[in-house]
C-alpha cells in the first residue's frame, strides 16, 4: 500500500576483501540516496503538499518532511507516515518555533534590505541599517537548515540556536550549498510555474530539501545517531 513502511537499508554492503570498497561520497552518494529513497520522496512531497491545505499546519509540514528527509540522508529506516503523524501530534511546538524562528528573520530582513537600499540612494547613512538588514537575512538563510536539524534532535531552543547560527556561519561551505539548492530550486520553481507544475506535484519540496539535508548531514548534531 502506499503508506505501508518503507524501511530502506542504506548501509553499503560489507566488502569482501580487507580495503578494496569504500562508501559512495559526493555526487555518487547523493544520486544513491534519492534512487534507494525515490518512493519515499514521492511520498513525503504529496504529505507536504496534504498537510499545508489548512494553511496554518505549514509550519508543521515543513518540520516533518525534514525530520522524514533526515532520516533518509542518516541511513536510517524510514516511515513517511509515522514521522509526520509524529510531528502533528506531539513536536508541534517545535514544528512552529522553527518556522517562526527562520521565517520572521528572512521576512523582516529582506524587508529591511529592499526598505533601507531604497533610502540610501538619497541618504548614505541609510547603508549601515541596511548592512544590518542585509546580515540578519544572510546568516539566517545560512542557518535554517541546521536550526531545523537541531531542533528535531531535541536540544532546548536556545542551544538549537546558538549552535545553528555557529554552523552557518563557521561552514559556509556546507550550509551555502544547502540553502542555495533549496531555497534557490524553490525559487525557479516558482518562477516557471505553472510549467514546473507536475514537478512540484512530484519533487518539487522533498527533493531541495533532500539536496540541503544532504550537503548538512556531517555537521555536528545535524544527523540522526546510530537507531537504538
């Protein structure tokens, strides 16, 4: 059935000599993840799209389909079902405090930014409200998506935060690729729409959010530990 369990073992096959295999990285390893996984993220993009219908469960959809997608990219067994049935009824909290959390900065700032860019033009001293701006929406973007890692591990609120501002900042060579694919593939979606109209109906959220998860899944408290 559709929403029966669909527990995949990722874990690469023993190699039968002492160092001949090793682990899929890069590219590879991604492509891996999404074929193993291809079902499933079919699955947890038509639960996102189900679950934002009443508007104000967006918040909680969002936190499901990352927790789902985690999973995913962590290796460990997957039920798109049962881990947003999770999220609605008991992480609501934490499903609202992340969205708050990363959309009121993003808003805010790039309100700000286009607000305070418009007045500098007549006024310099309009820039430094404008770096501000601009700043906070920066080193929000960066880190939303380990804010929404952390949060989902269980870590009080003030050190998801902390610790998620401190990874967007201190690898940007992680946390840029992983907002640039998903915010960015979000954004040419939207901007070809209605042409990108099946592909959204299909991947268009379980797969950016499949590439960021995928570009954080070795920073430090981003990725599931080892299933008990």
């Amino acid at each position: 059935m559709f929403f029966q369990s669909d527990y995949n073992d990722l874990m690469p096959p023993e190699p039968e000599t002492g160092g001949a295999a090793s682990e899929k990285i890069g590219p590879a390893r991604f492509l891996e993840i999404a074929g193993c996984h291809c079902t499933a993220l079919l699955k947890v993009n038509l639960l996102f799209l189900l679950g934002c219908i009443p508007i104000v469960t967006i918040p909680l959809s969002l936190f499901a389909m990352n927790r789902t997608v985690r999973r995913m990219v962590s290796d460990q067994p997957v039920n798109c079902f049962r881990n947003y049935r999770e999220v609605f009824r008991k992480e609501w909290k934490r499903g609202y405090l992340a969205f708050l959390l990363t959309a009121l900065p993003l808003v805010c700032g790039g309100c700000g930014m286009w607000f305070y860019l418009d007045c500098a033009v007549s006024n310099p001293l309009f820039f430094l409200p404008f770096l501000v701006c601009s700043t906070i929406f920066l080193v929000t973007l960066l880190s939303s998506g380990c804010l929404y890692g952390l949060l989902d591990s269980g870590r009080s609120v003030r050190e998801a935060v902390r610790q998620a501002v401190l990874l967007g900042v201190a690898k940007p060579l992680r946390t840029a690729p992983a907002a640039l694919s998903c915010y960015g593939l979000l954004v040419l979606s939207a901007l070809f729409f209605p042409l990108s109209g099946l592909y959204l109906f299909l991947l268009g959220f379980s797969l950016p959010c499949l590439l960021g998860n995928f570009f954080l899944r070795t920073l430090p408290g981003i990725a599931f530990p080892i299933e008990e």
